[in-house]
C-alpha cells in the first residue's frame, strides 16, 4: 500500500509540475496560474508598493506661511500695471491670454455649473517665467469670455516659489476639486541647490470659482526616488477608484508618469511607474496627459500625452526646445500603459506645449499653450507674454490616428464671409485675399492634382515692408509648412506637418488658417495635423496673399471670415 501511495503521489507531483507550475515565460492555455517570472514581477511591484508609503500622508499637510488673500490682492495689482501700459501690435484678438504679465500652462480646464473654466501659469509681475500662479477666465458658451478673480498665489511652505500647474475634476458628489503641484527652491531663494516639489489639493469657495481654500500637501517627494521634476497631476476615475498621474524625473534621470489610486480623492496611495519613455535622453514627461477613447469600431484606446524633455530634433521631428506628444495603447487599472504606437507631436508648429485636455459630455476638449521658448521675444517688451490656442476637440479618425479640429463652437466666432470661390493662379501668380486683416480665419481647398507649383500657399501678416509669414504647401517634400524666414520680429525657421500617403493621393488639400493679431494656427484635412506659430507683424497693413511659386495654383474654393473679439482685449 504505501508503496502505491508514494507512487501516486510522485505521479501527481510530475503531472503538477508539468501543467501548472511554468518557468519564466512558459504559458499553458485557459490555466489561471502565473508564470515564475509573473509572480516575481508581482512581488517587486507589491514591494515596492509597500516601500513607497511613506510619503503620502493620511491628511493634506496645511503650512500656511503669507495670507492668502494679501498675496493675491498684490498679484491683482502687478497684472493690472502692466495692463494699462500693454502694447496691443499682437495682442490676441480671439485666444485667451493674461491682461499683462507672464503666462504659460492651461490648468484647471472644466466645464461646471453652467460655465466654461479656463485656469493658467501666471507670473503677475513680469513678462518672464517667474512664481507661478493662477489667472482665470470663463465663458456660457466659449466664444465670450471674462476674466476672473485670480485663483491661487503661493502662500503655503510647500509653494512659496510657485504655485505650479495642475488639473480640476468634479468628485461624485458634482464638486469640483483642484490638483496642483507647490514648489519651492531647496535653499531658500533660488534655483542653484535645486527644487522640491510635492502634489497639493484645494477646494472651491463657491459655485463661480471666484476663489478657492488649500486643503494641503497631499503627496511629499521621496527625494531619494526623483532627481528633481515631480509636478503637473492629472485625476481622473475608472470604475471605483479614482486615479493620479503626474510626470517625474527618477534617480537616474528618466522621463516617467507614475500611478496613485484612492477611494476618497484625500489619501493617496503609489501604486506603480505607469510608463517610461523609451527614449534615455528624455529626462521629464512634463504635463502629462491620460483619457480613453473609442475608435471607429467601438474599441477602447487610451491616449498617453506628455511634454518630452530631452527629446533630440530628428529630421522634421522634435524641432522645438521641448515637444508635446502622445502615444496611442492599452491601459487596464492598476497596469502600467502599453503603447501600440510612436510617439506624435500633437502640434508640428513652432509653439506648442504643455496641452491639457477635459471632457465634457462625451467631447475630449484639449487647450494648449502657444510657448515662446526661443529668444528674441518682442511681446515681452509688450507688457504680457504668451497665449492659449484654439479649444480643440479631440478624435480617433478612420485610420486609428488622434485628430484635433477646433471645437465646434468657433464658428461663432465669425462676424461675416467673402467667399472668394475657385481661383487659378498662373506660374509664379499672387492675388491679395485681404488687404488688412487682423483676426480671420481662412477655409481654402486645393486642388494639387491640377496644380504645378513647387510651394503655394498664404502670405500672411504682408506688410509694405516685405515680411510675412508664409503657410504653405511644399510639393517637393509633401507637407504643409509654416516658414517665418521672412518674418519681421522674432526667430525664423519653418516647421512642417507630414500628409499621409492616402492624403496626398486623395489630389485636394484643406485648410483652415486662423490668423489672430499675432500668431497662426494651421489646420490640415480637417485636424488630421495642426501648425501653431507666432508671426510677429511689423506695422502698418497686414495683407494676406495667396502665391504660387516656380508653377501654377488651383484652389477650388477660399472664404475668408473676419472674426470678433472673445471679450478679453
């Protein structure tokens, strides 16, 4: 009997061993047991989970150091000295940008209680980047907008440099809540020794959002873990529990987002690095951004964006100081993200950077930042700096790729239309489209099939003087262009916008040219690629032009609507 027993038991011990337990990465079909390297890659999250607990306190950690309210009554008034001498040569007419001083990331971006919000980095006593904090605006409808009662001026120990960027998310209850990271120089007064940054949370006072209570330091920095950079939360909920990311530069200096979960939206907890940029020269994943989407079949993406910093200029790629970008993938809760594409720019043009998106019923809506990272920057001299883009919703098109259109409510916008209809442009022609035109936008289709010219397109921002800035189609290299070689003011250099290879067989092209008093934002196929650039005018008229270059232009159909005032001038 006993020696039936031991053979039976070394007999199912064998058929164990054979079935069940898997070595490394050796699979058996329908099994529920893990691999041996599933099981350690498990242990090691699970471990690490349980040594990164020691900075996320039980409670927000309130240090309050200036009176809040003191701070921003002295940033009120630094914004409004620069206001009432602000040069408006190429103040927006139709973006969002500060009454004077400095601005930089959209923050806060929601729709609540009947009226859109638009929050931003604002620096209220300079034209440079300095302590951030946080201008308002909002709107019933996106086209008429007013500004508010600045948010957030440092006034913790946690922030006393800078009350950094972050994002708002209405809670379960239909509040809304505010994420942000505070900063402050490690030695007190500069950036020489570094910087320490840590996630913060608030509260809004009131259904307006005119002002807002911090609650505190919700996440410390493990120092030990980041070499510097740890900023920019996003939040957001998938099924039961809510979740944070935000981009950080790990100990070895590389671009990461990690992951927090929490079932209050108080006490968070580190569940595991969410993803890394493959590419080791990226350092930081600034302003990250992370929604689900459905392609044209119904299927779930999720789409990864971030600020790449360190990205290297390759061809037409990552031509600016730092890039703003996506991947499309796969992500379940608790997982880390897993790519199925490249990495995008979101926008090919000259200045574009830290984009935030929302959503709002269903629509994706994204504000980015026009970035002015390149010296010289003539509306410095101006009294303000810097300006949003166009709100654009965001979409899978038929061919799995992210598009970006402006939101449908721009059409608003419009004031009146010349339809210019079909116009054919022989060897090397020019037609004026505008003779002045400060705020338009431009729907053009062109023919390329029955078209010749090695570059046509629009001169825009012509003045008597010769400069301008040219958007253009560039047959020789198959993309859309945006050259400022001639412009007045500011760097020069030219960006392009790939078109795919259906595109390009396709034989037409449209665009859509947003031309405001100082910038431009190029539309491709309907959102399939976008350009946003800076043109600085020089004085006097500002004619548009269409020109054809070593060959003929045909356009099948031009309109040109003047645009209104969002109310912000």
């Amino acid at each position: 009997m006993t020696f039936w027993v031991i053979s039976a038991i070394v007999l199912c011990a064998l058929i164990y061993g054979f079935f069940v337990i898997k070595h490394d990465d050796q699979e058996v079909g329908g099994d529920p047991f893990y691999t041996d390297k599933q099981l350690r890659q498990m242990e090691a999250a699970k471990a690490e989970r349980t040594a990164m607990t020691d900075f996320t306190p039980e409670t927000p950690v309130l240090t309050p150091i200036h009176d809040h309210a003191a701070e921003l009554a002295k940033a009120e008034a630094g914004v409004a000295e620069m206001a009432a001498n602000r040069n408006n040569r190429w103040y927006p007419k139709y973006h969002i940008a500060s009454n004077g001083g400095w601005i930089n990331d959209p923050n806060g971006l929601c729709f609540y209680k009947g009226r859109w919000h638009v929050f931003y980095q604002l620096h209220p006593y300079g034209t440079q980047w300095g302590p951030m904090h946080w201008g308002h605006v909002s709107s019933t409808d996106m086209l008429n907008w007013k500004r508010e009662p600045i948010m957030f001026a440092p006034s913790l120990e946690q922030e006393k440099d800078g009350v950094f960027s972050g994002s708002a998310v209405i809670d379960d209850n239909g509040d809304l809540r505010f994420y942000y990271t505070g900063h402050r120089w490690a030695n007190g007064h500069d950036n020489t020794g570094g910087d320490w940054q840590v996630q913060m949370t608030a509260l809004p006072d009131n259904d307006e959002l005119t002002s807002a209570t911090k609650q505190g330091m919700i996440i410390d920095c493990p120092t030990d873990k980041v070499d510097h950079h740890y900023r920019d939360p996003k939040v957001w909920k998938t099924g039961d529990i809510w979740y944070m990311t935000f981009g950080v530069s790990s100990a070895d200096k590389r671009g990461q987002m990690w992951l927090f979960s929490s079932k209050d939206m108080v006490r968070w907890e580190y569940e595991r690095v969410l993803f890394q940029h493959p590419d080791p020269d990226v350092f930081m994943l600034e302003c990250p951004d992370f929604f689900p989407i459905k392609d044209k079949d119904g299927n779930e993406k999720w789409v990864i964006g971030f600020s790449a910093m360190g990205s290297k200029p390759s061809g037409f790629m990552n031509r600016n100081v730092s890039n703003a970008g996506y991947m499309i993938g796969t992500w379940e809760p608790g997982g880390e993200f897993k790519p199925e594409t490249e990495f995008r720019l979101w926008d090919c043009g000259h200045n574009y950077y830290a984009p935030q998106s929302f959503n709002v019923d269903g629509r994706q809506i994204v504000y980015g930042w026009m970035s002015p990272f390149v010296q010289p920057i003539p509306m410095e001299d101006d009294g303000w700096c810097g300006q949003l883009t166009l709100p654009r919703e965001i979409t899978l098109g038929d061919d799995g790729d992210v598009v970006t259109a402006p939101v449908a409510e721009m059409e608003g916008l419009r004031e009146d239309t010349l339809d210019h209809g079909s116009i054919t442009l022989d060897m090397d022609g020019e037609q004026i489209i505008a003779d002045d035109a400060e705020a338009v936008e431009i729907e053009m289709t062109i023919d390329l099939a029955a078209s010749t010219a090695e570059r046509a397109g629009l001169k825009i921002h012509a003045t008597e003087d010769g400069a301008y800035t040219y958007v253009a189609y560039d047959g020789q290299i198959g993309r859309v262009v945006v050259d400022r070689q001639a412009m007045a003011n500011g760097d020069r250099g030219y960006r392009a916008a790939p078109l795919t290879d259906a595109e390009l067989a396709s034989g037409k092209l449209d665009l859509r040219v947003f031309v405001d008093r100082g910038s431009v934002e190029v539309y491709v196929n309907g959102g399939h690629q976008v350009l946003s650039s800076y043109s600085y005018a020089s004085e006097g008229p500002r004619a548009i032009k269409l020109v054809a270059e070593s060959g003929s232009l045909k356009v099948d159909s031009l309109k040109l609507h003047h645009m209104k005032s969002i109310g912000l001038e």
